[in-house]
C-alpha cells in the first residue's frame, strides 16, 4: 500500500478511536445494481444477505460486533467498478468486499484490492483470469470459474466423434469460457470445429447462426452447438426457430437463470452442467435457502442467490475464525484451504489461487407440469473429487 494509503487507513482508524474503535463490521457490496445483468446482481445480493443472517443465526453480528454492508454500484462498467471498490476500502472502512457480477468490471477491481491490502471475494464473475493470470493474494472467489464449467460440460457432452460449434459473448467470459471448455474436451474424444464470438448485446443471431450452419454442415459426427451466454438476449430460443436439426445440429448449453431456463422447455432432453438448480442439492443449507426464499420472495432461490449466500457465509466463518475483520493477513491465512457449508455443500477455497472447489451437475431437461420453463434434472454430481480444476495463475 503507498504511503497516501497507509497514512489515510492510521487516520480513519484514529477517527473511530475516540468512541468504539471498530464496533462494525464493514463488508461492501460492490455489484452491478443497474445494466444488463442486473437480475443477477439482484439475486446475488439476496443471496449475500440470506448468508450472512443464516451463518449468523440470525443476530447479523460476529462475536457481538454488528455487520454493516455497504452497497456499491458498477453499472457494469470497469473503471466505475475500480472507483468505488477503492471508494469502498479508502472513504467507508470496508474490511472485505464482494462482487462483481461482470468478468470484465472484476478484472478492472483486482489490482485495487492489492493496492490496500483488503480481501476481495468475487461472486459470481465467472472468467479463469480472475483466478489466474490476473490474480493477487487478496482475491478469493466463490463462484465457479470458467474451467469448472468447462470441464463439467466436457463430461455431460464429449464423446467419441462428437463435433461441437460454439457460440459466445465477446469478452472475457465469453473467450475464457471457450478456451477452457476446449481444454476439457481433450480427454473426451469431441472435438470444437468452429468458434463464433459476437457482441454482448447481440440480439439478432441470425448471421452467426448461418456462420455456424456453414461451418458444420459439411462436418461428419455427432453435432452440437454449444451456447455459452450471460444476460439477455436468448440465443438459444431464437437459433432454435431456425431449425439447425436441418444440419443435423443439436443445441446444448449449460444451466441458466430460472427466466432463461423457458427457452430450455422448448428443447426437451437437452443435455449440460448448471451450477445451481433448486432442487438439485440435498443439504441443510439449501433446504433453509429455499424455505426462507419462498416465504419472503414467494418463489424459489435463483442461480446467483445460491451463490451470495455461499459468499455470505464465507464471510462470516472467516472472520469467526481470526476472531476480527481487521487483520487481512490472517483472513488470508485462514481462508486458504477452509471449507464451509454452501447451498451447494461443502466448498473449499484451493490455498494456491483461492479459487472455492465446488460440485457442479450433469443435467437433462424435463417438461414438468406446473412449470414454465425446462426443468434441469440430475444426472450425475461432479463433486469437488471428480473435477482436475487447473491452477492458471
């Protein structure tokens, strides 16, 4: 940390002195509350909050000092997601922060978690750089990262002669999710013939799509597309209304948020990996997740409430442990290798990239009756075991 730094953090400590020297404890939120993704910041911050009253019992207190949680919005976008990370550590105290929701803005808000020295957990940005190229000692993460998901779609979808397309966002996400999925398919025996990457915001697919259906056309093999995508948009739906069965293409992707998952009715028996479907864990945690959500949300608990709520609870037994959040270099300490209980069981946090080692699961859609959407049902669970996640940084 500079010396501007040091001298700002001996004066902020010196001003809450004179009456209860750190009698809060100060977590911010720093997430995109407004943009394109701004459902899953919802969910995400819903999640958070569920955590830490759950880990808490219910008291939002660690040993008798009370959680404050300071919002902070990026509206997704990098240099506004460094300013009030920094705003954040340096003008209201934070001792930990958590988020972002966007890949891109989490790569922009590494470095000012290096520069004053205080933990950041990214949840849900998904990118392997985060963890890896980009990463700094400060940074843990909670949510899945891009070779997670690669890899537990490589085992729902590679095979012998499988010949796979894929469709991405152009950025970080997008091109990370693709590279590692690649990587995993290695052992499986598919193959990716073709890449197509478009913009974020790209609501008309039908150049990309007939890019694709060129592509594959002339390819031998078990066909697929394979749709990685974050926000709206609906891919999935709107290349599904050009029929790419006429190639002899099949549509798979991985799990999705329950409002993009009505694109999925339409595709009966698609096969991926999701993160988190509510009715997939069996544990104590998520049973309470959704107790408590349907009572106060009147619906289930989303993809990104799950992962809040692991972010939550990470907080809280890591500071329980060093007994303060004041002391960055034991959180650091006791985070590495700690493993807590999450909607999804158990989580572990790898010492050498602080990545959190999760189960992720194979599923099959189901048209069920009284529901709106194509159901993910289990196939398999991909424990923490089953998955060789590789150390990138």
């Amino acid at each position: 940390m500079s010396t501007l730094k040091r001298l700002g953090a001996v004066a902020l400590a010196l001003a809450v002195s004179g009456t209860a020297a750190h009698a809060e404890i100060r977590i911010a939120h720093v997430y995109g509350k407004t943009g394109a993704l701004e459902a899953y910041a919802a969910q995400s911050h819903i999640g958070l909050m569920l955590g830490l009253e759950y880990a808490t019992g219910g008291t939002m207190e660690i040993d008798g000092e009370p959680i404050t949680v300071i919002e902070k919005d990026t509206q997704l976008d990098p240099a506004t997601g460094r300013a009030v990370l920094a705003e954040a550590y340096g003008d209201d105290g934070a001792q930990i922060a958590v988020g972002p929701v966007s890949s891109g803005v989490a790569l922009a808000m590494l470095p000012v978690a290096e520069e004053y020295e205080r933990i950041l957990i990214v949840e849900p940005a998904v990118a392997d750089s985060i963890t890896g190229e980009a990463w700094n000692r400060f940074i843990f993460r909670t949510g899945r990262n891009s070779s997670q998901d690669a890899i537990s779609n490589a085992v729902a979808l590679g095979g012998e002669n499988v010949k796979i397309a894929t469709l991405a966002q152009d950025y970080a996400f997008g091109r990370d999710g693709v590279a590692a999925f690649r990587e995993a398919l290695g052992d499986t025996g598919a193959e990716i013939v073709h890449e197509e990457y478009v913009p974020t915001d790209t609501t008309d697919f039908t150049a990309a799509a007939e890019r694709i259906f060129n592509a594959m056309e002339g390819v031998d093999g078990d066909k697929k597309l394979f749709i990685i995508w974050a926000g709206g948009g609906n891919p999935m739906g709107k290349i599904n209304a050009m029929d790419p069965s006429r190639f002899g293409v099949e549509i798979a992707t991985g799990g999705n948020i329950l409002a993009a998952l009505t694109a999925y009715k339409e595709l009966p028996g698609l096969e991926g990996a999701t993160y988190y479907y509510y009715e997939i864990p069996d544990n104590d945690v998520n049973d309470w997740l959704v107790e408590q959500h349907m009572a106060r949300h009147g619906g289930p608990p989303d993809f990104f409430t799950a992962g809040g709520m692991a972010a939550g609870i990470a907080v809280v037994e890591a500071i329980r442990a060093v007994g303060g959040a004041d002391d960055t270099e034991a959180l650091i300490s006791a985070m590495e290798g700690m493993e807590w209980e999450t909607p999804k069981g158990t989580m572990r946090f790898r010492a050498e990239d602080h990545q959190a080692l999760q189960s992720m699961y194979h599923f099959r859609t189901e048209v069920q009756d009284g529901k709106d959407y194509g159901v993910p049902v289990l196939v398999r669970e991909l424990g923490i075991e089953d998955m060789d996640i590789p150390v990138r940084n």
